[in-house]
C-alpha cells in the first residue's frame, strides 16, 4: 500500500501549465457560452465554462488525469498501480475513466447515497465499487482499508492533493483565453481543488480578476471559515441537493483560498433549484446541482450589491452535469 497524498510540494502555475500539456490528449477544451436572459437577470454579461461537456460529464477528469500521470510518471514502467479513491460521483467517474485509459484497476469507494447515475457511470468504466457510510469519515476509513488490503494501491483523493488541484486550475488557462475580458470568475466550492486551482492559474496570469467561492447554505463550511480565517469543517453530513458539494473544504486547498478568494457567496435550496431550471430551461444545458450553485450566486441578490461597471464580466463554471433524471428536484417533495 501507499499514497500519493503524501506527496507535499508548493502548488504554482508552472505546475498548472504543465498540468495542462500532459492530460490534453485525454480532456476535451470545453466551450464558453452566453446567455441574454441571465445577463439580464444577473444586471451584468456572463460567460459560462461549460465542464459539463468535459469527459465524464464534469470537470474532474483534469484532475484525476493528471494525478494518475503523474504517479506513473514516478513508478517504474513494469509497474501497475492500483488505483483508490472515495467519491460521491464525479471524482469517482474521472478515476474510473482514467484508469481505463491507462489500462490500470480502480476501486471507489462510494457512499450508499450517491446517484445511481454515477454510480452506473463508475461500473461502465469498469470500476469496482465499494459502497460505504455518507460522511466523509465513512468515505476515508472505507477507502483506507481498501488500501491496507489491496498490494500496490495508491490514493489518489477527490481534491486535497497537489496534482489534483494543478489539474484542476487547467480550467482557468482556458477560461482566460476564451474571455480575456473578465473581471471576475465564480466557482463552486466543496473540498476546494478546483477552486484553489483556478485561484492559482488566475492569481498569476491576471491578478486583478476576483475570484468568488460560491456554497449551498446548508454546506456553509467555506463561507464560516472564511470569515473566522480558520478552516472549520462541516460537523455533520449536509443536506443539500448539490450532491458533489457535501465535503468540508481540505487541508491543502484551504489556505490557498484564504489568500486569493474575494469572497464566499451562500444560496439556499430553492436559488439552486430555481438556477438549475433557468439554465435548463432558457439555456438548453442539463447541468446538476453543484454547477447551478455558481449560477445561483451570480443572480443572488448579496451579489447584485456590486457594481456591474466594476464586474462587467463574469465567469461562471458550471462544473458538471450528471444528474439523476429519476429524481430532479421540481418534481420531488
């Protein structure tokens, strides 16, 4: 058994660059589209990072593709790691598929809650699921004994890993090429490794773009420690219905926000619900939960309070789009 998370290092954008060289054969360069009536709504033009296009359907594939890389970059050749990692679906999917690419075996941990969309995604890879408790605590111990049973294994986390957050923070690279002129980009938050890699890649190309975490109310962890400036993680398992934002923000990833993120932007269920339909139904993109969370943000009103000539142009990630048609929340009580 070992783990890749050990691997400690400071966290740059030559690692972001880098990041973006080794797994561009393997990720699609997602498109950016607009839309006149949320610009209308929002009082300002937004531009929309469409990950849900990405391979696997969210942006975790740049991550996982490049953590993956990068161990058997460091692993004799004749080598053949066995990969593990915990999820509740998206990270799951992308080390599922990397996996496959690489020719290697995965396991997953999953909790017992996670989409059965996902979940069918992870075995069509050709995973092995191991399903486990809903806390993060479940998903760690379950995953760590899968380690301690399995000769070669390495884990490779969902976000709080240096490899996994310079994948991430490809997103940005691209983001600033498609739309040079933004003012500000808006990203939804959980464990933090896309956000502490986009506020890598942005912070170093174009310093002056602000950068907002956006969070489910009911998963407030980010928002509460960003105005104590101390990481506090979420005490219980959150209810909330974007399912890919139930985990506290990580070790790594958190001091990384502290210092780059302007600020957090909380929205309750109903401004999640309510965005995720507007994309679907004025847009005609079928986003989950998490991406309308960045949505929900933009049109909320604690951030139509800044000036529009000071944010005239906002980027919006819309990070996945594996959603579970049996169970959409306007047609669930």
């Amino acid at each position: 058994m070992a783990s890749a998370s050990s691997k400690e290092l400071k966290i740059t954008i030559r690692h972001v660059q880098q990041a973006a060289k080794r797994i561009a054969p393997y990720i699609h360069q997602t498109p950016v589209m607009t839309c006149s009536t949320l610009d209308n709504k929002a009082g300002r033009a937004l531009h929309f990072k469409c990950e849900l296009f990405q391979k696997i359907g969210a942006f975790k594939i740049r991550g996982a593709m490049n953590a993956v890389m990068q161990l058997l970059e460091s692993l004799p050749s004749e080598q053949k790691p066995v990969l593990v990692t915990h999820s509740s679906g998206n990270h799951a999917q992308a080390l599922a598929l990397s996996a496959k690419t690489m020719g290697l075996q995965a396991y997953i941990a999953m909790p017992r809650n996670a989409p059965p969309v996902k979940k069918a995604a992870v075995r069509d890879y050709g995973a092995t699921i191991v399903e486990c408790g809903v806390s993060a605590e479940d998903r760690e111990l379950t995953a760590n004994k899968i380690l301690e049973k399995t000769a070669n294994s390495y884990l490779i986390p969902p976000f709080d890993h240096p490899d996994i957050i310079a994948g991430q923070g490809t997103i940005a690279l691209e983001f600033l090429n498609q739309v040079p002129s933004l003012d500000a980009v808006v990203v939804p938050v959980s464990g933090g490794g896309m956000l502490s890699g986009i506020c890598i890649a942005v912070k170093a190309l174009k310093p002056h773009i602000k950068i907002y975490a956006a969070e489910p109310l009911n998963a407030d962890d980010c928002a509460k420690s960003f105005v104590a400036r101390k990481r506090i993680p979420l005490q219980d398992t959150p209810n909330t219905i974007a399912d890919g934002l139930r985990t506290s923000v990580g070790y790594l990833t958190w001091p990384i926000i502290c210092e780059y993120v302007t600020d957090v932007i909380t929205v309750t269920e109903d401004e999640i619900t309510s965005a995720m339909r507007l994309v679907w139904e004025r847009m005609k993109l079928l986003i989950e939960p998490s991406a309308a969370v960045g949505v929900a943000a933009v049109l909320s009103e604690n951030f139509k309070t800044i000036s529009a000539q000071e944010l005239s142009n906002v980027g919006v990630i819309l990070c996945g789009g594996n959603v579970d048609l049996d169970n959409l929340p306007w047609t669930t009580s």
